[in-house]
C-alpha cells in the first residue's frame, strides 16, 4: 500500500508547528527538536515533507551563521562536529589512520591536509572545505 500525500494533514502541520526562516540560534535549536523527534519515527509523507523543510531552514541558518561567526577554522569545525555526533575516537583514528596524527590534529599540532579533509568530509557528509584553511 502507499501512502499518498494529504494536503489538509500538511496544512494541519504547518500550523502546529509554524516553521519560518530560522534567524536565531534560540529558533535553530527548536527546529533541531522538532527534526530530531520526526528522525526517530516513522514518518507520514506529510510529516516527512515538513522534516525536509525544517532540514533545509536549518541549513541555511547554519551555513549562513556559522559562516559569519568562524573564519574556517577546520579544527574547531571537527570538534564540533565530533561533539555533535555519537563518533568515537576509534571511528576517526580508523579513519585517518593514527592516534598520534588523530592526538596531533586535535591538539592543533598538526593540521588537516586536503586527504584527510576529503575523508573528514564524506564521513561526516558534509563539505571537505570545512576542513581545510
């Protein structure tokens, strides 16, 4: 069976739920609720259509804000990331290769080159750049 989309069930949604343009870190972090309890469950097509709105609002808030507020710091970038995410420490030594060089990029003894920036980068699917100087 499946499942067709229903318009009044949307508009039912979007009233709930009000999603906008997201201007405030405060707004962001509500979205990020909101998402996080519809990744947790089985979604109807209305329910998945706002979950990809809200995705794409918090995109563009976070490409936009944390663009302002960070001159590409690649590793600040990857501590947030890891601090975000459930990754282990053995996940990125398995990843780049050794815990010395992992030790050595977190302690900002050594930076990331474009390889490693590429691997960080499809891991964590997102830009490699963000990785780089």
């Amino acid at each position: 069976m499946t499942l067709t989309f229903n318009p009044e069930k949307y508009k039912e949604l979007l009233t709930a739920y009000l999603p906008k343009l997201i201007k405030s870190e405060v707004e962001n972090e509500q979205a990020l609720g909101i998402v996080e309890d519809l990744m947790h469950r089985e979604r109807t097509p209305e329910e998945d259509e706002l979950y990809q709105l809200l995705i794409t609002l918090i995109e563009k808030f976070e490409q936009e804000y944390y663009q302002l507020t960070q001159q590409n710091n690649p590793l600040s970038m990857l501590l947030f990331i890891l601090k975000e995410s459930e990754i282990s420490r053995d996940d990125l030594v398995a990843l780049l290769g050794t815990e010395d060089l992992l030790d050595n990029i977190l302690n900002g003894q050594e930076k990331i080159n474009t390889e490693q920036a590429r691997k960080l980068g499809d891991f964590f699917n997102v830009e490699s750049s963000l990785f780089m100087e």
